[in-house]
C-alpha cells in the first residue's frame, strides 16, 4: 500500500541542486585555508621563526581577497560565508600579528600584553561594524582601515628590518617604541570613518582598466621578485594615504562627488556594449512552460491575468 502523502507539491521540501553546494563550498574553502595560515603563523611565530610567520599572514590575506572575488563570481555569497569570513580574519589578522609583536617587542615587559589585547579588540569590533554597516562585502570602500592592511603591516615589519637597506639606515631607531605606536594608530585607523579604497579592478576595455592591470601586475611582480621591500612599506604608504587624502578633503570641505560607502555595485558595462536580454527556452525548451499569473484587484476592479514563461522546478 502507497503511503498518503497530504499538502500541495509547494509543501514538499525542497533540495538545493547537488552543482549549487559544490559551488558554495568553493569560497568557504578558501575561508578555512585563510584560517590554516593564520593558525600556522601563530605557531611558526611561537617558534621563534618570525619571517615565516609574516609571510604566512600574508598568504592568508591573499585568501582572504580570493575568497570574496570566488564568492562574487559564482554569485554564492551567502550570510554564512560573511560571519565565517569575520571569525576567521580575527584570528588571521588579529590575533596573530598581535602575537608576532608581542613576541618580538612586549614579551619582556609586564603590560606589554595590553597593547596587543588593544590591537585585537579593534580588529573584533572593526568586523563586527563592517557585517553591520557594509553587509559583509565593501562595493567601493571600506568605512576604517580594512583588518588584512593592519594585519599585515604587523606582521610584514620583521621581513623588512632584516633587509640590509633597513640594517644600514633604519636600524639604529628605537623601533620596539615606534611599533608600539604603529600599534596603536593603527588601531585607531581600524575604528575611523576614513574610506579606503578596495583593490582596483581589471580589465582590457577601457582605459582605466589598463592602468589598473598595469598597477596590478607591476605590484605583482615587486612582490615576487623583493618580497621583504615591497610588502611593508606599501602597505604603510596606502595606510598613510587614505588618511593624508581624507584630512586634505576635510579641510578644503570637499565633499566627495558620491557617498563612497554606498552600497551600490559598480557599472560594468564601461565600454557601452549592448546589453541585451537571453532567452533560454531555445537552450533548455523541456523546462520553461506557459503560465497564468493572477494578479489582486484594484479597487473594486476584476482580477488581472498576465501570461509569463517561468522555468520548471528542475526538483
């Protein structure tokens, strides 16, 4: 005997398509590989293997950029993906740099653990305010300090004093003292209102796409070929600018020609192609079929019927 089943088919539930999970799993793969290295930096760090332990935030941070691009790309972005993403950048960019600088500068002090306890409390609550205000996802800027910059300018600081440019004309400075006034600016960055621009994007059709490709590969190459000199200081240049270019603005009472936190997605269309609309009934005929839309009456008036092709629920 068939078991009854009750309920219209609309009650039955329904399962994500198989394809879909997979893809989702993508950017959170990313998410947990941003985790592993900033774990590992924590513990490279713990062994006393401080270069290492900066690059590992590095490559984190580089996860942590790919994530959100995969995530844009395959359209997966998700309420899950955007929490995940924030717990896992508290510890990459967060706890581990502030690990990596107690162990270099604070661990002979007695309250030196405080201004680390200062740098990621920043960084929690700069995360919590960013899923707040910007929905897990900057369009055009960030609203503070993004928490990989800060992160990886802790972190990065080793590499470069060990180079020989910094051994013969920095060395000499007391640097435990400055980094511990880095430190605290850029905690202080974390929690502003100064907009930072995101990563520019590339492209081939216009000319600001070309420049922006040209940015980008040349940023490449200098850090594949001198990691140690470029990381740190243009990490601290972009730092430096976004906050000389808001004072500036402030005081010329500029106002910006757009709000650069709304949430808005930029046009991607710059080279005016046309945009036309797809018709998939050609491709897959089997799952579109005709049907009736009933629509409310309007005040006394008769309902409305409109007929629309809508794909077939494939489940």
């Amino acid at each position: 005997m068939k078991k009854a089943t009750s309920g219209s088919p609309g009650d039955r539930p329904r399962r994500r398509p198989q394809l879909r999970q997979g893809i989702i799993i993508l950017p959170s793969a990313f998410t947990l590989g941003n985790l592993f290295f900033g774990i590992y930096a924590l513990v490279t760090a713990a062994r006393g293997d401080m270069i290492w332990a900066g690059w590992f935030i590095v490559f984190a941070a580089i996860l942590d950029l790919a994530d959100g691009r995969i995530a844009r790309f395959t359209r997966t972005g998700s309420n899950f993906g955007a929490e995940l993403d924030s717990l896992v950048d508290a510890i990459s960019f967060g706890v581990a740099p502030a690990f990596i600088l107690y162990q270099l500068y604070l661990s002979d002090t007695a309250w030196g653990w405080i201004l680390s306890f200062a740098y990621v409390t920043a960084v929690v609550l700069r995360l919590a305010r960013f899923n707040l205000e910007q929905g897990g996802e900057a369009k055009t800027h960030f609203h503070g300090l993004p928490c990989p910059t800060s992160g990886m300018i802790l972190a990065t600081f080793y590499p470069f004093s060990q180079t020989p440019f910094f051994q013969a004309q920095l060395g000499d400075l007391p640097w435990p003292n400055i980094m511990g006034i880095v430190t605290v600016i850029l905690s202080v960055l974390l929690m502003s209102h100064i907009p930072y621009a995101l990563v520019p994007r590339i492209g081939f059709r216009t000319r600001r796409g070309l420049f922006n490709t040209a940015f980008i590969l040349g940023a490449l190459f200098l850090a594949l070929t001198v990691p140690r000199y470029y990381f740190f200081p243009a990490l601290v240049l972009y730092t430096s600018w976004g906050l000389v270019k808001a004072f500036i603005l402030g005081l010329l009472e500029r106002l910006p020609e757009r709000d650069p936190l709304l949430d808005e997605e930029e046009e991607e269309n710059d080279a005016g192609a046309e945009v036309r609309r797809v018709d998939y009934r050609d491709v897959a005929p089997g799952r579109f079929r005709r049907r009736k839309i009933k629509w409310p009456r309007q005040q006394g008036g008769e309902e409305e019927e409109e007929e629309s092709d809508q794909p077939d629920d494939p489940l």
